[in-house]
C-alpha cells in the first residue's frame, strides 16, 4: 500500500520540487536592482542596524512612500538567513510559494483536486507571476496577502458558515493594507456576492453566514493595527514634526491623492488590457476562448464564477479609474482568473486551433532567444551597441549569448517533439526554462552592471579603505552597495541644497573625504580637472572627485535639472 501510495504521488511531488526549483533560481547570487529593490533593502538594513523597526528611513531621511511591513520581512529574513543576498528576495519567494498553495487549495475545494492542479500550473506559466516571484518587490507579498483574504472569502461564503476562515481574510486584507495600500480590495468581493444571492433567489445560505460577515471589520481593523497602532502611539508621544510630516505622507498622499490624482506613470484608460495581453502570456492567449465560456456559466449562475470573475473585473474597474496606472496594479486579478480559467482549460486544450496557438508561443519563444543569442554570440553591431548603452563589457558576448542558444535549441527541440499534441506540458516546460534561465544566468551575469555593485567597487578602490564618502544626487543602490559607511545631505532635497550641505562637510576634512555625484547634478565649484568618470551603472554617469577640488569660495549654482527617481508602486 505504502509502494502504490508514493508510486501515485511522485510525479506531483516531482513538480512541486521543479517549480522550487525555478522560482529559487539564482537566490544569493546577485544584489538588489533598481529601481524597487534597493530601497527596500536600505531601509530593512537601516533597521537592522539602529534596532528602530518602525519607522523606515532611506539614508538619512525618513522613506514615506510604502508602509514598513515589507521591510520588516526583508529585515527579518536577515536575521534567519544572514546575508542581504539571500535574505532579501526570500519574501517573495515565500509569498509565490503561499500564492501557489492557496490557488491550489480553492481549486480542489471549489471543484476538484485536478482542477486545483490546472491552476497551480495556469499560474505557474503566465509571465508575470514568476516576474514578480523574483523580484523583492512589494507585489508579491501583497498578492499572497490579497489571495489568503480571497481564500478565506470564498470558502466562507461558498463552501459554507466558517468563521476562523472569515477573521484569516479579515486580518489578511487589513494587514495588506499596511502592506501596501489596496490590499483591502478582496473585500470587494462581497459585491459580487451580493448580486449572485440576489439572482438566486431560491437558495438560502447556512444558518449565521450573512450575519458572520460582520467580523470581518474587526478584524481588518487588527490586521492594520499591526503597524497603525504602534505608529499612532508614536505620534501621541512625540511632537518631531518630522514624523507628523510622514504620517502625513503615507496616510494621505500616498493613498487617497496617488489614487484619485496621480503626478505619475499616468496612462490611458485602455492601458490594461495591453498589460493582460502581453505579461499574463501565455494565459491571454486563451481569453478569446475563455470568455464565452465564462460567460455561459455566469448565466447559470454558477456562484463560483459569479465571485471570482465578478470580483476580478472589480479589480479591473477601480484601477482603471485611476489615472496612474502601472502593470503590477492587477497583479491580484491573476490567480483569481487562474482559478476561474482552470475548470475548462482540459475541454479547452482538446481543440487543436488552442493547442497549436499554444505551442506558436513557445516556438516563438525559442527563435527569438535563437535569434538574439545569435546576435549577441557572433558580436554584432547590434549587440555591441546594446551592451555599450548599459556601460557593459563585451566579455559578456559569448556568456549570454551561448545560454540564450542553448535555451533556443531546447525550446525548439521539446516544441517539435512534443508538437501540439502536449502544449499544456510545454508551456510549463517552457516556464520552469525560462525562469531557471533568468535566476542562474542572466540576472547574475547582468547584475553588477545593474545594480551598481561594479561602479561602488570602483569607487572604493579609488579612494582606498580610510577615506569617508559622501553622495550627492544619490540612489539607493550607492548607498547599499558602498564598502563603508556614507554621508548623504537628503535623497529628495534639491540639489542645490544638497550642494550647500556637502561644500562645508568637504572643506573639513579635503584630504579625506570624497564626493560621489550624478554627472547631470555636478556643480561649477568643482575642480574639472580632479573629477574623475568612475563608471555607469543603469544609463547613469557618476563623477567622483576628492575634497581639495572643492572651491570652497565659490557660490554657483547648479545648472542641470533636478529630477527625481520614479518612486515604486
């Protein structure tokens, strides 16, 4: 019994050890990039290091775009695993892993275990996810959070009366507020509800359901308690205006004003159905398909459609409303399709125009990694220019373009292999290549140019290990990646005033401490013939130059244009 129980098991085990292996690809072998990655690390790092976990800083400045909650992950990632490295894409990872589970839980619970595997696997495929599964970006974290609350949501309301289920999704949603501001919006699923009851009138829902839901307010309110409380402590007890200056920020600016009246990523009303049909591949290839079918069950009144499908076009609509609107917005909308999309994807996959739609994807696929390997192996000019654009070395020809090859070629021989009789497995295949691809190969090779470990290096070779560093016009990555400890004068104060506060902390100590700076921000007191190029690291040129060339009885101004860096969603 024993032999027969795991020779029925190993294959799914088997699977779930590969797309481990693929959303883990590359953990501890590269740094964090820009633009997301740094500042989070820097403030998770901050925290580490001062033992102040409630309040996020960047540099010296207090950080007021995001809510701490995903830095406290990242900080205590540190605190299990050790180095930054590992520790800070070990919450998404996490939170990818939880994301598959919960999407294969409501789909055994809602139909079938199979069904729940098509959808494990449905997400698995569809580009943006394992995007997001490897990257340290927020979205991740607050899509587990967003799904766990959905879960909870559904299993209450469709399975039948279930009240710890109903505080889970409470507490979920509130804590993803804190997280990052939306992740109320598997609340928004009581709509959909609503107006399937409402049509189905004949049915009655168990004993104490409707009146259940009431719960669900406290405990939101105790999941955004987990950092509204100590921060509203904090600010009865302390007049800083500094911290009433951030509360400010966060709670209101970067909520109810970034929503109803974005200064940026301002895009058309249309801008998301381009985001489905391109990062959602190779899943939007199926929504022609999808959508009559959809449709046909919505009008059966199938209460599992009528919430998730209901629920994710609310998604859709509130984000549209918005005039900022970035690709990651509707990531939540993803496993909730997923799910919605598995019960008809074996129906689906035994059309032959499907299967071969499918299988084009990732021919498509290979060719294109054939052809640009192919580029970058025989040293183009093409990939020549490419390379030199991003300040890189042409010893990377033949690294990226021997893998991209080999990828092409693998591609290209599991698709003629298999052909279209098998596209569901080889999408999948093609998935768990891919991100094998970008997490051992690509991103790692690519990374000291793109996180600007290669320029920080350099910089501290210069200047040799007893000098003191400072930054004017910094990133985040500067401040992260330096060899010691930097002197910053603010991240979002001007330039000009930065210069002000930079020219005296230079003329005490000329001999010993240096300025590095964003060429675009180098100001006419410098000394041109002491500024030295130090490198390029993401389309940015940075100057360094010592103390002594400071003119200290100089008062130019700074003549280039103060630009900010996009702040991350």
């Amino acid at each position: 019994m024993t032999e027969s129980f795991f020779l029925r098991r190993w294959p799914r085990v088997l699977v779930c050890l590969a797309l481990l292996l693929a959303l883990a690809a590359g953990i501890g072998l590269r740094q964090p990039s820009p633009p997301d990655e740094p500042r989070f690390v820097l403030a998770a790092r901050a925290m580490v290091a001062s033992g102040q976990w409630l309040l996020p800083h960047r540099g010296s400045e207090l950080y007021a775009e995001k809510p701490p909650v995903f830095m406290w992950l990242q900080a205590a990632s540190h605190q299990l695993f050790g180095g930054w490295s590992i520790a800070f894409l070990v919450p998404s990872l996490l939170a990818a892993l939880l994301t598959l589970w919960l999407t294969w839980d409501l789909g055994r619970r809602l139909w079938n275990r199979r069904v729940g595997w098509w959808a494990l696997l449905a997400l698995f495929s569809c580009l943006q996810f394992g995007l997001m599964a490897k990257r340290a970006q927020i979205d991740m974290v607050l899509v587990a959070m967003t799904t766990l609350s959905l879960w909870g949501l559904l299993r209450h309301l469709l399975e039948g009366r279930n009240r710890p289920a109903l505080w889970l999704a409470g507490f979920a949603a509130g804590l993803g507020t804190v997280t990052k501001g939306v992740g109320f919006l598997p609340l928004l699923v009581l709509l959909p509800f609503a107006a399937w009851r409402w049509r189905v009138r004949g049915a009655r829902l168990p004993a104490g359901t409707a009146r259940d839901l009431w719960w669900l307010l406290p405990a939101f309110l105790l999941g955004t308690a987990v950092w509204l409380a100590p921060l509203g402590v904090a600010l009865l007890h302390s007049a800083d205006p500094a911290l009433h200056a951030y509360a400010r920020e966060l709670l209101f600016k970067q909520t109810g004003t970034r929503y109803a009246n974005a200064w940026h990523h301002v895009k058309p009303a249309w801008y998301y159905l381009q985001v489905m049909a391109t990062l959602w591949l190779p899943g939007s290839l199926l929504l022609p398909a999808l959508v009559p079918a959809w449709w046909r069950r919505l009008k059966r009144l199938d209460g599992r459609w009528w919430l998730l499908l209901g629920w994710a076009l609310l998604v859709l609509v509130f984000f549209s409303a918005s005039p900022g609107k970035r690709e990651v917005y509707i990531f939540p909308m993803l496993p909730a399709l997923c799910l919605a999309a598995a019960p008809l994807l074996p129906g689906l996959l035994r059309r032959a125009g499907l299967r071969w739609l499918l299988w084009a994807y990732v021919a498509v696929l290979g060719v294109a990694a054939l052809y640009v390997g192919t580029q970058l192996w025989s040293a183009s000019e093409w990939a020549h220019v490419q390379l030199a654009r991003r300040a890189m070395p042409d010893t990377l020809l033949p690294v990226l373009g021997g893998w991209l090859i080999a990828f092409g070629v693998v591609l290209l021989a599991l698709a003629l292999w298999w052909r279209q009789r098998r596209a569901g497995v080889l999408v999948v295949a093609a998935a768990f290549l891919l991100w094998n691809l970008y997490g051992w190969v690509l991103m790692p090779t690519l990374d000291p140019y793109s996180s600007a470990s290669a320029v920080m290096q350099r910089v501290g070779l210069r200047i040799g290990p007893e000098a003191e560093l400072g930054v004017v016009a910094w990133r985040e990555q500067n401040l992260l990646q330096a060899d010691r400890p930097v002197t910053d004068f603010g991240f979002k104060t001007p330039w000009d005033q930065q210069w002000q506060a930079a020219g005296p902390w230079l003329s005490q100590a000329p001999r010993q401490r240096w300025l590095l700076v964003l060429d675009e921000a180098i100001s006419p007191c410098v000394d041109p013939a002491a500024v030295i190029e130090i490198g390029s690291a993401n389309r940015n040129r940075w100057l360094l130059f010592p103390g002594t060339a400071w003119q200290a009885d100089c008062h130019a101004a700074v003549t280039a244009t103060d630009t900010a860096q996009d702040e991350e969603d």
